[in-house]
C-alpha cells in the first residue's frame, strides 16, 4: 500500500480496461486488482517524482559535487579516521 497515504484516503472510481484473460486468472487466483493497482501506481509515481526532482536539482547536485572534489568538505581535517 503507499505508505505517504493512509489506508482510509478518499478513494474515487476510475474505469480501467484490462485484458479478459488476465483480468479471469488474476480473480482466479484471489489477487485484489484494486489493491494492486494502486500499489504499482503509487511505485510509478514516487519513481516519476524522483527522476522529476532529480532533473530539477542535477545542476545544484553537481556544482555542490565540483565544490567537494576542489576544497574538500568541512571536516577533513577534524575527523580522525
């Protein structure tokens, strides 16, 4: 289940079209098709908001790494290991 929503969320319909024969072995089998598909949902979007915040924040993320690699980070000199 997404773990940023909890379980009792405002939940909407949503019409989905799925292949017969998947959608028979899948209620064969006792898989919750609502319950998966919000799961592998919720996956794809924290996936997509990652590659999206990511592309927003790689110039920071690179200059930030160009920085360490010339002056080093605070503690080089302090740490004892």
């Amino acid at each position: 289940m997404n773990a940023r929503l909890p379980a009792s969320a405002s939940k909407r319909p949503a019409n989905v079209s799925v292949r017969a024969e998947l959608l028979d072995k899948a209620k064969r089998l006792g898989i919750n098709l609502s319950r998966t598909l919000e799961d592998r949902l919720a996956e794809l979007v924290r996936e997509a908001e990652a590659r999206e915040w990511l592309g927003q924040n790689q110039r920071a993320i690179d200059a930030y790494n160009k920085r360490v690699e010339r002056e080093g980070i605070w503690s080089d000199g302090l740490r004892g290991f």
